[in-house]
C-alpha cells in the first residue's frame, strides 16, 4: 500500500530516493475495515 501511495506521487512529479523515504517516515498509512468509525466524538 505504501509502495501505491509512492508510486502515485512519482507520476505526478519526479521523486528522489531521499524524498520517497521522507514520504514514507512521514505520512503514516493506516487500513480500515468496513464499518469503522474514523471520526469519534469528543
């Protein structure tokens, strides 16, 4: 998945080495399944 993400970025704009890793540290990617709440009061 994040390997998706890095991909998609790179067809938009070229990316470095040093910048793909940035992107990957820096933006953590989380998988939810059907029916989970994102969002929580409070």
């Amino acid at each position: 998945m994040k390997r998706k993400f890095v991909e998609y970025i790179s067809s938009i704009t070229p990316l470095s080495k040093e910048e793909e890793e940035l992107m990957l540290e820096s933006y953590p990617i989380k998988q939810f399944n059907k029916g989970d709440y994102i969002l929580e009061e409070g």
